[in-house]
C-alpha cells in the first residue's frame, strides 16, 4: 500500500487566509467541537507553508509539506499572486 507515497491530499477548497475557494487547498488545522463535529481548517500551499514554519504548527503539517517538497508536485507561489476567480 502506498498511501504516504502520494503526498497530503491537495485539491479545492477555501483558504481561510485568502478567503476565497482555491484549487491547491490542504488542510492545516483540525477544530475540535464539544457539541458537535470538529471543523477542518484549509488553506493554499502557500499560507500551508506559512502555517508549517511557526514553532506551534503540528508536525503533521510539517510532514505534509515536506512530503509535497520531496514529490515535487507543489507550486511555490506567493497567495497574493493567485488569481481572484
């Protein structure tokens, strides 16, 4: 089985910090609800990179971007670069 070897799951979504539906959005945070199911959080690659450098970020993230660094598969581009669509 070879489920690591693909890299983090990257598709569309919305990017909390563009605030806007994205085609490269991963997931960077997992909200935990008391009363209810937990939220998951995603952002760009490129807000994804910034989450995974702050000294409180999951090393899941961490892993995640390495994973996409070593597949070679991830864009670096800057998120205020993206287009508005």
């Amino acid at each position: 089985m070879s489920g690591d070897a693909e890299g983090p799951p990257v598709g569309r979504g919305w990017c909390v910090d563009c605030e806007r539906y994205v085609g490269d959005a991963m997931a960077v945070a997992y909200a935990q609800g008391n009363s209810g199911p937990g939220k998951v959080l995603e952002a760009c690659i490129a807000h994804a990179r910034e989450y995974a450098a702050l000294w409180f970020a999951p090393q899941w993230l961490k892993d995640d971007i390495a994973a996409l660094d070593t597949a070679g598969t991830a864009p670096d581009t800057d998120p205020q670069a993206q287009d508005p669509a």
